[in-house]
C-alpha cells in the first residue's frame, strides 16, 4: 500500500499490508464532490438496484431527500421515501417501526438521506431486511459514515448494535457547505482528534508492544494533516475543505474497519467526551464538538507534561500503594449510576493492577526520550488547535459547552476508565502525575475563560 493512493484504491477489496496483515472494508465506492448526487443513478444502475427506500426526516427532505427523489424519477428509478416527522429524530423503537410498516417488501436498497441518527437507523434496518444500504449526506460532523454498529435509542437507553456498513457513500459538496456552522466545525473537531489518538497508538506500542500499522497510520495522518494545512479556510466554506472534511472522516471509518476496532480514530480525546456524555444534558452537544474540546485538553495537558523529566522512583513507589477499595469508592463517587460497569472493566481488564504498571513505567522511563519526540512530532500545538476552533466560532473550552472545573478536572483523573485501551491519559496515570498536571490545565483554562 503506498501512501500515494486515494481513498477508492481501499475500497471493495482486501489488500495485504506489510503489517502483516491482510486489511478490507466491505464500504465498495465513495463519491465526494460537487454535483455528487447525481451520481446516485449511476451507483443504482451498476449493481442493479430496482426499488429504493429512501429515509430521512422533514430536514433532510428539505435539504436533500426532494432532490434525491427527482433525481430517481428522472432517471426512471422507481423509489419510496419515508419522512421522518417532527423536529427531531430519534432513532428508537418507534422510528424503527414506523420505517417497517412503511416499506415494500421488495425493496433491495435502502438509501439514507442525512446524517449520525437517520444513518444509524437505516443501518439497523436494513440489516435485518438483508439489504444493502448507502447513505446521502447532509452533513459531516462525525466519522461514523463507514460504521457498521448501529446506535439506536432501545428502552431508553442508547445503544450500540451490530449491523452492517454502507455499499456506497455520497458527500454532494454542494449540499454540505450549507450545513449549520456547528455541525461544520464539529466534524472538523472529530477529525483533527485523531492526532492525538493516533500518538496513544504509537504510545502503546512502544511502552506494550501493541500491535501497530505504520501504513493505516499514515494513511489517516496524510489526511488530517491536509485538512489541517487547509483548517483556515473552513470558515469560508471552501468546497475543497468541506469535501477533504467528509473524505477524511469517511476515510477514518475504513481505518477502523481494516484494524477490527477504533484504534486508528478515537483515543484519550474521546475517552474524555464518553465522560462528559454520562453528564451532559436530554440535548447533548454534538459529539464532534466534544471531541474538538477534549483534544485542546489533552494537547495542553501533555505539553505540561513535556516540561519535566518525570520522577520514576516517586512513580514506581505511587504505583505501590495503588488501593482497589480506595479507587473503587471514587469511582462510584464520579460516575454515579455507570460505577458498576467502570468497576467491571477494571476488574476484567486488570489496567491498574500494580505488577502490569511497574513493568509499564519501566517502559516508559527506558524510552522515554523517544515517546518525548513521537509527541513533538506528530501533534499540533494546543494554541494552534484552539485558533482554528476561535476562527468557527466553536468551542475550545469545557465551560463553553457546559461542563465546570471540576468536571474537567475528574475527566482528566478518571475518563480513562471508560475503557480498557492504553492511552496518553494511561500514561500520566502509571507516571503519578495527572493530578498536577490536571490542576494545570483547569488553572489554563480559567486565564482562558
């Protein structure tokens, strides 16, 4: 694989990789470009496609799903759209059905016209009529596109089930430099996360011999760092960053399914805004946002870290005195209602266990020159990161989307239990160095603010 190739030299077929191992993605064309929509026909007519379903709701009828029909019954496509009534979508038990009743049993394509929830939906459905689906966007706020686990609403609760991924995916930049600023700028936000989740990646496979891909890992780094060469004119809706946005956030999904699991996409930067979801109100902020906000946090947090040689003795005699019971009953201080699940992880996972964090601070204080530059290098300055979001009018600090100091604070100590993977958050933790360097950081942000 050469890092000379395109997004579609990755799709429809495996491919193997000089990791070792053999990558694919069952995601068969991607269409990114002004007009794109008209290429819907095109798609119809190559794998011979004969009653569509198409999903979206009033706003995305509005914006697209009206023109997505036109453009069918014009190319003599036989068609039915479903629109989705109210002024917001949830995707639950009701929605679900309500798209059943609605269907024609002969149906063989489901097409979703909008974005996260619509997509999330017409991807479980499908599913379970086994049919392929594609999705028409409306706006690229997040890099869920090429997923192929479905998060719907089930008894009230959010969950995430196992479906399947798109056939096809079109961006019509036409139709994404409209989307609302903040859907804009949170997509952006997701995607320039990825610098620090891929540096944990490198992390972890320096200090625990994970395993790593260079070639997916610059496969994404390519990516963002052309969106980021380009993040100044996002404002300005130029279509070219608009559309480099919903490749590499498209492109970030494939990632994921080539490795098996998200590490080439989320990381400490989402661990933090799995925290904040627990918290955060009936409407949450979008979750690209939170994403863009965490990752200004983890990017000032490690040039903290950065400024002192860590003191290993003081790490290995704090990594002794590691008290379970102590942890546990913060943990259920913290995280309320979501404590026994946090406690299940640890106890199945064992990342705090104190044998597995002496032999990791070893690592680290061995390497710990080459973890120092693999920072440096691969990640943009937090003060670079927080001009972009100022240049969109987004936000780059907690208090701006609702959460205090202390609730930045316990994220920065305890986000990195919502997971099992190791993390630059896992790192400081094992180092015995969050708590300064989090006061740090809140202290930062209120000179901010």
């Amino acid at each position: 694989m050469s890092k000379t190739l395109k997004l579609a030299d990755y799709l429809g077929k495996p491919f193997d990789c000089s990791c070792g191992r053999t990558h694919s993605t069952t995601l068969e064309g991607v269409t990114v470009s002004a007009g794109a929509m008209k290429a819907l026909p095109e798609y119809v007519e190559k794998y011979g496609f004969k009653n569509l379903y198409i999903a979206c709701d009033e706003i995305t009828y509005g914006i697209a799903g009206e023109k997505v029909m036109n453009i069918l019954k014009d190319a003599g496509i036989k068609a039915k759209a479903h629109v989705f009534k109210g002024k917001r979508f949830i995707p639950d038990e009701k929605a679900l059905g309500e798209l059943m009743i609605d269907a024609d049993r002969d149906c063989d394509l489901v097409v979703a016209v909008g974005t996260g929830s619509i997509n999330d939906m017409c991807r479980f459905f499908s599913f379970q009529m086994g049919v392929p689906y594609a999705i028409v966007a409306t706006a690229a706020p997040m890099d869920g596109f090429a997923s192929s686990g479905a998060a719907l609403i089930i008894n009230s609760m959010k969950t995430t089930i196992p479906a399947q991924t798109p056939l096809f995916i079109i961006g019509d930049t036409d139709i994404l430099c409209g989307a609302p600023a903040r859907m804009v700028s949170a997509g952006l936000g997701d995607l320039l996360g990825k610098f620090t989740c891929l540096n944990d990646w490198r992390i972890s496979k320096v200090v625990n011999d994970e395993y790593y891909c260079d070639e997916i890992v610059n496969l994404v780094t390519d990516c963002i760092e052309n969106v980021l060469a380009d993040a100044d004119n996002v404002a300005s809706r130029d279509p070219k960053v608009i559309g480099d946005i919903m490749e590499g956030l498209v492109l970030t999904g494939v990632a994921m399914s080539f490795i098996g699991n998200s590490r080439p996409a989320a990381g400490c930067e989402h661990h933090m805004c799995h925290f904040w979801e627990l918290q955060e109100g009936k409407i949450p902020v979008l979750h690209g946002t939170k994403v863009a906000v965490g990752t200004v946090m983890i990017l000032k947090m490690t040039e903290f870290l950065r400024e002192n040689r860590p003191d290993f003795h003081a790490a290995r005699e704090k990594a002794k005195a590691y008290d379970q019971a102590a942890w546990e009953a913060k943990i259920n201080e913290v995280y309320g209602a979501s404590a026994s699940s946090i406690i299940a992880l640890e106890h199945e996972s064992q990342k705090n266990e104190v044998n597995g964090r002496l032999k990791r601070i070893d690592a680290i204080e061995a390497h710990w020159d080459e973890i120092v530059k693999l920072m440096d290098d691969n990640m943009p300055t937090a003060a670079r990161m927080i001009e972009i979001l100022k240049s969109l009018d987004a936000p780059y600090l907690p208090s701006q989307i609702g959460f205090d100091d202390d609730r930045l604070y316990n994220a920065m100590l305890y986000a990195k239990e919502t997971r099992a993977r190791y993390t630059m958050l896992s790192m400081m933790a094992d180092l015995g160095v969050t708590e300064d360097l989090a006061k740090k950081v809140v202290a930062f942000v209120n000179e901010e603010a």
